[in-house]
C-alpha cells in the first residue's frame, strides 16, 4: 500500500557468546530470541518434577498430576456448571464497574471540583482490601449472587474512574480548537474528536477491570455464595489438597488468559490500525 | 489563593459528605446489625482498642504484627523486586530468560498464592512472607524493568562524551530517571501488600488485624468487624498517603507540579 | 478537562448581523476596565480604516487582556489594533513569535473573546445572508491522526454543514490541488510534516472559505520544505481566491506571499507599520525588486522589535 513504513527490527545478538558457540549457525533469528525464555520454562518443568519427587503428589503435585487432576475436573460435567457460574458473576461485576467507572472519570474530567470532591473517596475506596468487601457482603447479602458482584464492583470501579479520568486530561487541547475553529457541533466533536482519543484509555480500563474481576471473584466466592471456582479452591484449602486447588486455580487462570488474549488482542489490532506500530 | 483554600474545602467537604451519607445510610436501615452509622464505629473502635483480643493479646499487638508482617514482607519483596529488575534491564540473557516467567506469575491470583503459601509452609510467618513476595516481586520486576528500558540513552551518550565516571553516571543519570519507577514501584508493591497480609492472616494467620476480623466475621458481629476494617483502612489511608506522597513529593520537585497535585 | 468543556461549548461570541452595512459583527464577550501596563512608540501612524465593500475583514482599535496567574492583574496581549483586509487579498502579519498575533487570529476565528474595539467580518459579495465561512490553518497540522486523509476533510465538511453529494469531488479536487491526489485513505501518521501540513491545507480550502487564516503555517517544516510549500501555497490561490491573512515572523515569506505587511510587535501586540507589496506574480523570492524591498523593510521591522525587548 503507498505510504506505509515497514516496520524493521533492529537485529541484536541475543545470546551470549559461549552458547552460540554449541548452536548451529543457521538458527532463525526468531528461534533463538525465544531460546532463553523456552529454556528457563523448561528447566522450571524439570526442577518442578524434581521437587515433587520428594512430596507426596496431594500435596506438591508435580506436572504430569496437576495436568492429570485437570482433566479429571473437566471430565466432569457438574464442572462446567461451576465455572459457568463464576464467569457469570465476573460478567456482571466487570460490566458494571465499566458503566459506574466510566461514567465517574468522565464527569470527573468534566469538572474540576467533581474531580476534587471524588478523589478522596476513590482514595478511600482504593484502600479497602478484597477481603473486606467480601466480608461485608457477605453481612449485608448474605449467600446470594449480589455479594460476589458488589465486590467486584466496589474494588473494580475506582481503578476504571482513575483511568478514564487520567484520559480525559490527556485530551489534546489543539484538536479541540481545531474542531471549535471549523464549527463543529458537540455531536460530532464527541464522535470524532473526543471518543477516539479516549480509546486506549477505555481499552486499557477494560484489561485491567477483566483481569481485576475475576481475581477478585475468587476471593469473594471463597468466603460467601457456596458455588463457584472460588468455593472450591477453599474447600480443597480446607481438606488441605494442594493439587486439586491447584488444578482448579491453575485451568482457570488459562481460561481467563485465553478470553483476555482472544478478545483484547484482535480487537487491538482493529481499533488502533492508525498508527504505525500496527501498519501491515 | 482562593483557589487552594476551595481546593481543601472540597476536599474536606467530600469526607464530611462521605461520613454524612453513611450515617444517613445506617439511620435509614435503622438496624445496628445492618449498618452501624460512624459513631457507633468509632466507640467500639475506642472501645476496642482497651480491650484484649480472643487470645488475651493487647489490640495494640494484633495491630503491631500486623504492621511489621507488612513491613518486612513489603521491603524483602522490593529488595529482591528491584534486584530482579534491574538485572533483566541491564543484562540482555536475564532479561530474555525472565520475560516469558512475569507474565505468569502476575496472572497468579492473589488468593491461589496465599491459599499455596499457607499449605506448604504453614501457619506461619514464613508463609505470610512467601505469599507476598511471590505476588510482589515480579510487579516491582517489571516496574524496575520498564525504567531501565525507558531511560533516555541520548542523555547516557552525552555523560559519556563529557567523559562522566561510572559514580557521577549513576547518581546524576540512572538515578533520577529510575525514580519515578522506583516510587511507583514502591506504593503499587505496598499496596497489595498490605491485601496479601490481610487475606493471609484472614486465613488463620495468628494475631493481626486480620485476624481479628475474621474472628468477629465468624461471630457474624458486624459491628466489630466494621469498627477492625475501619482501623485497618484508616492506618493504611495514613501511611499511604500522609508518608509516600509526602515523599513523592520532595523527591520531585524538580519536576513541574502538575504531577504533585495530581495525587496529593 | 475544563479545556475540553470549552471544546464542546459553542464559540463564545455570536455572530450578529449588523444591518447597516450587510456585514456580521462579533459582539465582546465581555467589557472591562483596561489597565495599560506597556506603550511602545509608534513608528508610522497605525492606519484607521474603515470597513466598507471591497474589505472582507476590519478590525477596529481591537483590544484584548489576560488575567494574569497568581496576581490579579490583567496584562494586555492586544492593544489598539486596527488593521483591513480587502477581499481576494493576501495580508501578512508579520512579528515576533510569542502570543498576541495568534490570539488575534483566534479572535477573528471565533474561539477568543476580546475587550473593546470591533471585528466586522463581510461575507464575499454574492452570498449576503449566510454565515462567513473561516476556515484556520495553524502551525501544527492538527490532523485526527485516528482518520484516514479523507475522513479528516469529511469532519470539516459535516462540521460545515455541506452537502454530501459534494464530498467526493471536493475531497479529490482539493488533496490533488495540494498535490496529494491518491492520498485519501492514508492514515496521517505515515505522512511527512509536509504532508500533513498539506492535508490541514487541502482541509482549509474544501469548505471554500470566504477567509482563510494562517498561522505560521511552515515555519514546523525545515527550510528546503517551506520553500517549496510557499511556492505550492502561491500556486494554489492562483486558482481559488480567499482572502488571506497569514500570520509570520519571516519578513523575507511575508514579502514574498503578500499584497499587504502589517508590521507587529508583541507582548502587547500593536501594528506600527504598514506596507503595500505592489510587485507583479508570480513572484520570485531572488528578485532584485523583491530583495531591495527586504533590505529596506528589515530595517524599520529589526529596530522596533530589538528595541522593544
């Protein structure tokens, strides 16, 4: 396409001398920067086998356990429905914190006494750990679906308020005159001026909220609602087996990595396609 | 001048506001066992504090391990943080072996480390102590690690043109520009730990603050728990901002204040 | 974000019709006790036109302050400045970089206010009754690097209220005016800054601006660029005819591209001198004509602006 600047990377000797010497010459340049990082995942594999040799497997399983114990967990059907549920908690409380975050950093770009009367609430609402909101749900819900989802919400919101409020002091004044100078209307200032400029923002908020929730909902299932991933990493806590809580811990933090890696990395590469780093 | 004094005004206004509306919440369900308003939270906190705790320890104790559990966590994992960042940044084989490894351990929920922590070592301070330094190193390793990536090389050439020693590099060069990372560093690494070693000594950690509301949790008195909670977050709120932003502060003044007001 | 509230708000002073002379007068947003801090000298009297037809803008002893931070005094950025811009010319206002010539700029465009004196913008003849179309190009391109070149002119078009049908053709005739023609779906990013530049000029002209105003608009491009946008600049207005005031602290560009020099000093900004540029276009920048009238300008313009400093 005309215009467009290839991207080049700068080639750089990546490995050091005395092991280059034990490697075959013709290695992609590709292969060999990942070399020491595939090497230290396996050496980590290798020295995990090698202390859980000296446990008994419940309680430090070695790889080949916990991936067998994995699979026990999602042979079973009555598994899904556990997972289902977490996730379905993470969805709301995530949504929610966006929308009451969202709207919150927006108004507090807005108006600068908003912004400082919010602040120290933020600041307090930012101190509070997890826990605690899990507790207090928990007193004030009881057992039900709302406890898990305020405390997500509670903890999530203030992170996405903070960012988006960040963002909207990063809005570059010169294209706003810019829009003022040509008689541009609010709508189309919103559309095409503002809204833009606060996508990464937005984007970002949106990471950090996923990955915030449902760290948050385990915690917060541990101590209330009865079901879920997080009840069962407490009740394999509590019968003290280190491998399933492990296995169940480990499968779902690869769920949530592959939901995170599929929606936010494709949608990435469409929304910023303006700029160059992306340019094909 | 006006400004400033509507600035603190605000400001004041919003905790008043805050406190205003909680106990207006609290009239509102009218039940002590619902929502107990700030007064009732502020006596039994006055009250607390003369009063031993379920193990006959001073509330004074339960407070003071609690902070030194932080405390001590908190700077081994900066120590061994900064370390491990510093390391990746200057050395190319670190840095490659490293980077696949952070990325995991920062997906690790919190309450899985603890959960692990506890089992393999126990009860104990030892496993407070694993807990937090396996959730807190890495996020200071990164941080350390992105400042040494972000430093401007131009300014490294020009010392090395004038002919600057390793010593005046480093106190004049590397220094100031790690700062910012080292502070962010530091309040991002001393929040979570302090989470850590409240959900650590939720989990039956003897002793702290911690403990004691879980203990009133499991008597369901919400009374008590919410009076614990509230010192817990009113100690930290006065750490966290009384002494790091004060901190932050001076060791930036060489910066234009727009950055200081944005937090304090 | 009070910056980008005002963004959003409407320009802060109507236009309004006045009806004796069929011409839109911007009203003062608001008017105030002004406290002159500083008087420089002036060199030649300050000319008192007055608006009629044939100008296209007047402005009249137009003045206009700042408060300043921290104290409560209010510094002058604009003292008494009258000056004429006859319709179909091109008029440079040449002075020191620094505020006062793009605050008066941004007074005529709508988004400042100002304190006392009058702005009278008329419309070019044929098309009394609708607003005067201003179109601004500023010193930076101020592109929406998120918008492909063409979507950038479709935002000034919506912005303006033109017709759809039309976009297609003036998106083309003018990227190709500019000497961009197949540029349209590039992202600005991938533009040199003289590109760019082009683009925010291409942007300015597709509303077919009864004024066009420019501010230093290449002095961000290095030398050898800035020649060749000068003369790519003269090219351009051969065949459209906006009127032009373009604002510079290079006397040498400002002889080179106008009919009038209004001379400025800044910090407060006044007019000292004006001269009429009566040499023939196409012009060239080594013209013995051309360069003589330098030499004698440099003069008058270099010993009130080092004097004043």
């Amino acid at each position: 396409m005309h215009g467009k600047l290839p991207l080049k990377k700068a080639k750089r000797r990546v490995l050091p001398d005395f092991l280059s010497a034990f490697l075959p010459d013709f290695l992609p340049d590709s292969i060999s920067r990942m070399l020491p990082g595939a090497l230290t995942l396996a050496a980590g594999l290798v020295v995990w086998k090698a202390i859980s040799l000296f446990f008994y497997p419940i309680f430090f399983p070695g790889p080949a356990v916990l991936f067998e114990r994995m699979i026990a967990i999602y042979s079973d059907p009555a598994s899904y429905v556990v997972v289902g549920q977490t996730l379905a908690r993470i969805f709301e409380g995530f949504v929610l914190s966006m929308l009451i975050g969202t709207a919150l950093g927006l108004v507090m770009g807005l108006k600068r006494g908003i912004e400082i009367f919010f602040d120290s609430w933020i600041m307090v609402l930012l101190t509070f750990p997890a826990v605690c909101w899990a507790f207090l749900s928990v007193l004030w819900f009881g057992l039900s679906e709302t406890a898990p989802i305020f405390t997500i919400v509670l903890i999530v919101f203030p992170y996405v308020a903070m960012n988006i409020w960040a963002g909207t002091k990063a809005v570059e004044k010169d294209l706003l005159l810019m829009g003022r100078v040509y008689k541009a209307d609010r709508s189309l200032m919103l559309r095409k001026v503002l809204i833009p400029q606060l996508m990464p923002y937005i984007f970002s908020s949106l990471r950090i909220s996923l990955s915030l929730s449902w760290k948050i909902a385990l915690v917060a299932e541990a101590f209330g609602v009865g079901s879920g991933v997080g009840q069962q990493l407490i009740n394999w806590f509590q019968n003290t087996r280190v491998d399933m809580m492990l296995a169940w811990g480990v499968s779902f933090m690869i769920i949530m990595v592959l939901i995170d890696l599929l929606i936010f990395r494709t949608w990435a590469r469409r929304t910023f396609a303006w700029r160059p780093e992306f340019a094909t | 001048m006006a400004s400033k004094l509507n600035t603190i005004g605000l400001r004041v206004g919003s905790i008043v506001a805050l406190l205003l509306l909680w106990w207006a919440a609290s009239k509102l369900m009218n039940d002590a066992e619902v929502l107990p308003g700030p007064l009732a939270i502020a006596s039994t906190i006055l009250k607390d504090l003369h009063t031993p705790g379920p193990e006959g320890e001073s509330p004074y104790f339960d407070i003071g391990i609690t902070l030194a559990r932080i405390f001590v966590t908190f700077f081994a994992s900066m120590i061994a943080g900064t370390g491990i960042g510093l390391a990746m940044g200057l050395n190319r084989l670190c840095e490659r072996s490293l980077l696949a490894l952070i990325p995991l351990m920062l997906t690790m929920p919190t309450i899985l480390m603890v959960f692990v922590a506890i089992m393999w070592f126990g009860y104990s301070e030892a496993g407070a102590l694993v807990a937090v330094m396996a959730v807190v190193t890495p996020l200071v390793a990164v941080n350390m690690y992105e400042g040494t990536r972000a430093m401007d090389k131009s300014l490294i050439d020009m010392a090395v043109t004038f002919k600057a020693g390793r010593y005046l590099l480093l106190r004049n060069v590397y220094i100031p520009q790690l700062m910012p990372y080292i502070f962010s560093a530091f309040r991002y690494a001393f929040g979570q730990t302090w989470k850590i070693v409240a959900l650590a000594e939720t989990f039956g950690l003897k002793f702290g603050i911690g403990y004691m509301f879980f203990f009133w949790f499991q008597q369901f008195d919400i009374t008590q728990t919410l009076a614990w909670i509230m010192m817990f977050v009113f100690l930290m709120l006065v750490l966290e901002h009384g002494v790091f932003a004060r901190l932050e502060s001076r060791a930036f003044a060489w910066r234009s204040s727009s950055l200081a007001r944005g937090r304090a | 974000m009070a910056a980008v509230e005002a963004g959003l708000r409407q320009p802060r002073h109507r236009l309004h019709r006045d009806n004796n002379r069929q011409a839109w007068k911007m009203s003062a947003y608001r008017v105030h006790n002004v406290q002159r801090i500083d008087t420089i000298p002036v060199i030649s009297g300050a000319p008192m036109s007055h608006g009629g037809t044939g100008s296209a803008i007047t402005i009249d002893n137009l003045t206009k302050t700042f408060p300043a931070p921290g104290s409560g005094k209010e510094f002058v950025v604009i003292q008494d400045v009258s000056l004429t811009v006859d319709e179909g010319k091109f008029v440079s206002l040449v002075g020191p970089s620094g505020c006062g010539k793009s605050t008066l700029l941004n007074v005529i465009a709508g988004i400042e206010s100002y304190d006392s004196g009058s702005v009278t913008i008329h419309p070019k003849a044929g098309r009394t009754g609708a607003e005067p179309r201003i179109a601004y190009v500023f010193q930076s391109p101020r592109l929406l690097n998120w918008l492909t070149v063409e979507n950038n002119i479709h935002f000034v078009l919506e912005a303006q209220k033109v017709p759809r049908q039309r976009w297609r053709e003036l998106v083309a005739k003018k990227l190709e005016m500019v000497g961009l023609a197949g540029q349209e779906r590039n992202y600005p990013l991938n533009l040199s800054g003289g590109m760019q530049q082009r683009v925010a000029i291409a942007r300015a002209l597709a509303i077919e601006p009864d004024i066009l105003l420019m501010d230093e608009p290449f002095s961000h491009l290095d030398a050898i660029t800035a020649r060749k946008m000068r003369f790519d600049l003269m090219e351009i207005l051969a065949s459209a005819k906006p009127t032009i005031l373009f604002v510079t602290h290079d006397l040498a560009e400002a002889v080179f591209l106008s009919d009038n020099i209004y001379m400025m000093s800044t910090k407060p900004a006044r007019i000292f001198k004006r001269v009429a540029i009566d040499i023939a276009r196409p012009r060239k920048p080594e013209d013995e004509t051309i360069l003589d009238l330098e030499k004698t300008l440099v003069r008058d313009f270099f010993s009130v602006v080092e004097a004043n400093d």
